[in-house]
C-alpha cells in the first residue's frame, strides 16, 4: 500500500502546484524540506512556499509520470519524470526533468523532505 499512497500523494502534490495552493504543498513537506532545483539551487520550505505566494513562480501545467517508488522502512525514494510548463518572474521555464522526490513516513502519513529536478535532454556541448 506504501506505493500506491506515495503515488496519490504525487498526484494531489502536482496538482497543488499548478493550483499554487501553498497551504497544501506546505502540509505536504516534511519539516527541513529542501528543493534543489535543475540548475543547482538549494530552497528551504519557506522560499519554495514563498515563491508561489508572491507570484513569482507560476505553474501552468505539471505532469509527474514514469514513477518508481521504493521504500525503505520509513524513507521513500520516488523517481520518475517531471515535466512542466510555468513562469518565474515572467520568464518561462518549461522544462523536462528527472525528479527524485525524498519521502519520509509520520504518524499522519508520507511527507516530501526533498526533492532533486535534473534536467533531460541532450548532452552537454562539451561531451563527445
């Protein structure tokens, strides 16, 4: 059953995002939640929540797909393709990534403590 409430929870989680529905996302993270986004920066519950709540970041469409889930006891790991269609300060920052979501489980059940988007796509230009 652990998987399939992980996924629910990915579910409701990507829908809140479009929705920029910061109560919820803020009861979906653990506490010392942090997002390390696709081009290497670190964000703490509140300036991930805060983002949101001053309309910096707008999320049009999410699509969380191809998830595995492991657990491991009271730790999750579910990893799977996050693709997005949003703005950050009027910018659009569509995006494909790979998405690691940490989850860890409490008495009122799973929590995100983490995530980790890298982008998808071609090889850097340096790469042979």
């Amino acid at each position: 059953m652990d998987a399939a409430d992980i996924a629910e929870l990915g579910k409701r989680w990507a829908a809140a995002e479009v929705a920029g529905d910061t109560d919820t996302l803020g009861d979906m993270v653990a506490d010392g939640f942090r997002l390390v986004g696709p081009l290497g920066f670190v964000l703490d519950r509140e300036q991930w929540l805060g983002r949101y709540r001053s309309g910096a970041l707008a999320t049009l469409r999410l699509d969380w797909r191809d998830v595995e889930v492991r657990v491991h006891g009271d730790t999750a790991i579910a990893i799977g393709v996050h693709d997005q269609e949003a703005t950050h300060q009027g910018n659009r920052v569509d995006g494909t990534f790979r998405a690691t979501h940490v989850l860890v489980r409490g008495e009122d059940g799973w929590r995100i403590a983490g995530m980790h988007l890298s982008p998808m796509g071609a090889p850097p230009s340096f790469a042979r």
